[in-house]
C-alpha cells in the first residue's frame, strides 16, 4: 500500500552525513569564528554608537541561529538512532560553544546596564531598533539584578555542584527506585518509576492500579529522607540566589519569566476555586460508572471502558488527512501550514525500536521552520499529540520573519497555540464519534486533561507556595511536606477522593528541575488562556484566525496582560476571562454525565 504521507523525518536536507557530516563541523568551526568576532566586539564597543549596538546584535543573530540549528540537528539524530554513540561528542562540542556564548553575553548585559539612561533612550529611538524596545529593556532590567561579573562567573560555576547537582541527584535516585507488582499468578515483577506510573494510572484493573498504588507509596516513604534533603536543598538554594539577586519574594522571578503579574495569576486561581463543582460533579459520575463510591487517587485517570468499545483506529496517513481537515474548519492558513510541513517530512512519526519516547517540536532558525518528534501508533490520542506539535510548529511559522530577540516567548504562552490545536482536532473527534461508547471514552480522556489542570496542577501550586513561605524560615520535615501536600490536595480536589497522595512532592519531577522555579502553573496558564480564546473565536468566527495570527506574533514582545488586552479587548486580571474558558468544558461534563447516566442505569 502506497502512503502518502512519509512517516519518517527527511534529515539529509540539514546536513548529509548524519552526526558525522563535515558540513555540520564547518557550520560549528564558523560559529567558534563568529563567537571570537563577537568577543573582539563587545571589547571595543563604544557605548554611544548606535551602529556598533546594532552589529553587535546582528552578530548575536547569527550566532544564534546556527548554534541552535546545530543543537536541533544533533538532538534529532540523537532521538531518532539512539544508538548513535558519536551524538554525544558532537553535542559536547556545542555545549562548549554555548557556555563561550553565555560568558560573553553576561558581559554584554553587563555593559548595556552601563549605558547611561539618556544614551539608552536615544539608542532605542533608532528606527531599526524601535521593534526590538520589548526585548532589549527586558535584558537591561534582568541585567539590573546582575551582581558583578566575577560574582556571576562564580555563581555559574557552583551551580554546577549547587541546584544542578541536587536535580541531577533526583534523577538518579529515581532511575533506581523499583516498584514490585504481584500478578494473579502471584509472580512478582519490579517495575521501573515509569513502567510503575503508566500501569498505575491506566491499567483498566482496579485491583492493579491500587496494588501498584499502595507499593508507589511505600517505595517513595522508603526514599523519602533523601528526597526531603534534596527538595529542601535545592529550594534554599534558589532562595539564596533570589534574595541576592533582588527578588522580594519566591513568586517574583516565575512571574517575571512568565511576564505575568500577580493579579492575573490570582485571578487564574480564583476562576478555578469558583466553578470545581461541575469537575467534582464529574469524577463523582466517573466513580458511579467505575462501581466505586469514590474514586481513590489511582482512579483519576483511570480508561472509562463501556460495553465492548472498539476504540477508533488511524492509520498516519488518515490522521494527517483528519488533522488538515478539521484544522480548515478553523482556518485557511493553520491547514495548508500542517498539509505542508506533512508533506514535507517534518515530522518523524514511524513506530520502531531505537528511538527515544515521548514528543516534541523543534525549531530549526536558519531554515525558519519546525520539526516534530513523536511515535504513531494509531490512537486517537496520537492524533490528538500529532495536532497538538503541529500547534507549536505552526506559532513558530507565524513568527519566523520577527527578529531573533522577538521570538522568545515564555512556558506560559507557549502551549497557547497547541492547545488551540489540539481543542479543534478534540472536538472534531467527539463529534465523530461513531458510538456512545466510543463517545463517552473520549469525554472521559478530555475531561481528565481538564481535572488534571484544575485539580492536580491546583494542588501543586497550593503546596509549592506553602513549601516556600515554611522553607524561608528554615528546613522543612518529611513529615511536614507530607502534611503540606496532603492539604493541598484535599484543597485542589475539594475532598472529594477516598484516598490521597501525601509522598506526591517526591514523586513528581516538576518539582526538581533546576532551571525555571514554579514549572506547574504555566501548564493551567496556557490550557486556559487558549480555551479563553476559543471562547472569542466562538463569539465572533468571522475573520478570527487573522487576529489569532497577530496575537502569537506578539507573543515574545509583550506582557500577558497587554497581549489580552491589545488582540482580545480582555482584561485577564479578572476573574471573568478564565471563567469563560473553563465554562467550555462544563459542556462536556453535561454530555458526560448524560451519556453515562443512560449506560448505569
């Protein structure tokens, strides 16, 4: 059978000869060329000249784009042929690379702090460089926070051994934990965290997920003197550095990276706390249809299976057709972008052994497009993630001919556009389904996406914010965290579940990656700033998805809330905005709730 889309990504268009090519190593010897050049600029740059800012930007351009489309490329071929042992010397090279770039680039930080207002004003006012306003008073306020250079230089260096290294402990101690599981037989396997976690959450077996839960517990109480160590390490560590860089409190620098204030995330927060009942409502009726009274932790996510579902099968090419299809219903641009990146081979679908999981999308800058990592094994929920990559690709498309310093968009905004993407293809799919019971699995999985931002993502927001106002004062018991999570949760889920997760804050990752404090409430930010969006787009379809465009345009070059207000004539300090978003799913609930009712009886 002939396809007619590729499965596969084309990787000899960037450069031929995989990681081996000599094309990519005279790519990396012009960028160490490039790098020196910048060095020699930034030591003889006159403050003043407004010409030799501008070729020191452009330099950084350049940089930047072929250090980043080196990177891309290696990951790439890293994720695709995992057994490609020479990946690793070549990235080690471009590492380097980086860590030259990030000196100097403090010391160009540094030196625009120095620039006296008045000059800084006038250098702003340049016609070239009005756009790039955003961006560049971003870095000169960042850089304000800046301690000297041979501080900085010192800090980097024991963040090695300091914040990274806890992390790096984290990811350790996890890669050797097992979990035991006994089957019906009563042979007993040890599972890895992540094998332990998929069957846990989505086993259809109630007597396995609790079995696999009540052993997840202990196994992580067993490591909990480790992880408690390590969290309250890793967290004081972060405080120290914020209260000698400036920060007035822990909220401050996530806020700032997410270029958000705290009135809209209070108002976020707020809009959740305010309309839980019909999610409650939700997991209750999920709880009557599972024979349960209640549902324990293990059972949020548990598959919904009635009668004898045959689940909906894609082959890649339907569901490319299918994702081109439904993303037309929205917009014109939005489809022949995707019909164009499929057709293309940007994506890298094909299911075999040697490639690493999961899925992402990646930007290639010389070439001004995207790449997408992914496995297709012809679910809906694959097709769903095909729709969902394609969102990000397509919000880097529409950005592609901004300058560089533009570009850069936060965690926040960043699942915008997927989400967007992956709202049309979810709809689409619920509308088609062929059965009720086919209908009420695919309910039951969007609805668990949503529970999963207004409940699980609440809760550890919640905890993370009481953890850092008790971590302040002092060290933080095991016993305590257990405390603090445990009230998180019943909070997030509005006690409505028979059983709890108290180790909760050691075994999810999110709290332990070093770079970006707070990881958690981004992922709520973007489901409901898109769903908000939505919600205009139903008002007013007409001639929306122009205004869509110019709003991920804008997406690196201004405050969420000026965002809002310019493309949306929204206010999204209020609590009105995020309501409206969240309204959208209590629709499904209803359909869910009904469809179900009619099944139990």
């Amino acid at each position: 059978m002939n396809m007619k889309y590729v499965d596969t990504w084309d990787l000899e268009t960037i450069f031929p000869g995989g990681t081996n090519s000599k094309e990519l190593q005279e790519k990396l010897n012009e960028v160490k060329a490039d790098i020196e050049e910048y060095g020699e600029l930034l030591n003889s740059w006159d403050l003043k000249s407004v010409n030799a800012f501008k070729t020191i930007l452009q330099k950084q351009e350049k940089i930047s784009k072929g250090l980043g489309q080196s990177r891309t490329f290696v990951q790439m071929w890293h994720d695709a042929y995992m057994n490609d042992e020479h990946a690793n010397v070549v990235m080690g090279q471009i590492i380097n690379l980086y860590s030259d770039v990030q000196k100097l680039y403090n010391t160009f930080t540094k030196k625009l702090v120095n620039i006296p207002d008045t000059d800084w004003q006038s250098l702003l006012n340049d016609k070239d460089l009005q756009e790039l306003n955003f961006a560049l008073n971003e870095i000169r306020d960042e850089g304000k926070r800046l301690l000297s250079e041979e501080e900085e230089k010192l800090i980097a260096e024991l963040n090695k051994d300091g914040i990274q290294a806890w992390s790096q402990l984290y990811d350790t101690v996890v890669s050797i934990m097992t979990i035991p599981y006994t089957d019906k037989e009563g042979k007993t396997t040890e599972l890895s965290v992540g094998q332990a976690m998929n069957r846990m959450y989505a086993d259809p077996d109630p007597e396995v997920r609790k079995q696999i839960f009540e052993n997840w517990e202990a196994a992580w109480t067993k490591y909990g003197p480790i992880f408690a160590d390590t969290i309250n390490h890793l967290d004081g560590y972060r405080i120290t550095l914020q209260k000698n860089h400036d920060y007035k409190d822990h909220l401050e620098e996530p806020l700032e990276y997410n270029r958000m204030s705290k009135e809209t995330l209070d108002a976020m927060w707020t809009a959740v706390s305010n309309n839980k009942q019909p999610f409650v409502d939700f997991l209750n009726q999920k709880a009557k249809v599972l024979g349960m009274e209640k549902l324990g932790w293990q059972d949020v996510d548990a598959p919904v299976a009635v009668g004898d579902i045959k689940p909906t099968r894609f082959t890649y090419d339907e569901a490319c057709d299918f994702v081109i299809e439904n993303f037309a219903s929205f917009g014109e641009k939005l489809s022949s972008f995707a019909k164009h990146a499929l057709e293309n081979r940007w994506v890298e679908a094909e299911d075999r052994p040697n490639k690493r999981p999961g899925g992402y999308c990646t930007s290639l800058p010389e070439f001004g497009e995207s790449r997408i990592f992914m496995t297709f094994t012809g679910s809906s929920s694959d097709t769903s993630t095909l729709a969902h990559e394609l969102g990000h690709a397509f919000h880097s498309h529409v950005m592609k001919d901004l300058p560089t310093l533009n570009r850069n968009y936060a965690m926040n905004v960043a699942e915008t556009a997927s989400t967007f993407a992956e709202t049309i293809i979810g709809n689409a799919t619920v509308a088609n389904a062929k059965t009720k019971e086919e209908k009420i699995s695919l309910l039951n999985s969007k609805l668990e996406n949503a529970t999963a931002m207004f409940f699980n993502i609440h809760a550890r927001f919640l905890f993370e914010n009481a953890f850092y106002e008790e971590r302040a004062k002092g060290i933080v018991s095991e016993k305590r965290l257990n405390e603090l999570m445990e009230q998180a949760q019943k909070e997030a889920y509005v006690d409505s579940l028979s059983s709890y997760h108290p180790h909760f804050w050691c075994s999810k990752l999110h709290f332990f990656i070093d770079s970006v404090p707070f990881y958690n409430f981004p992922y709520t930010f973007g489901f409901l700033f898109s769903l908000g969006i939505y919600a205009e787009y139903l008002k007013k379809p007409e001639g929306f998805e122009e205004k869509y465009i110019s709003l991920l345009q804008d997406t690196g070059s201004m405050k969420v809330e000026d965002l809002a207000q310019k493309h949306l004539g929204v206010d999204i300090t209020k609590e009105d905005f995020w309501a409206a978003g969240i309204q959208l799913m209590m629709k499904d609930v209803e359909e869910f709730i009904s469809l179900t009712n009619e099944v139990v009886g």
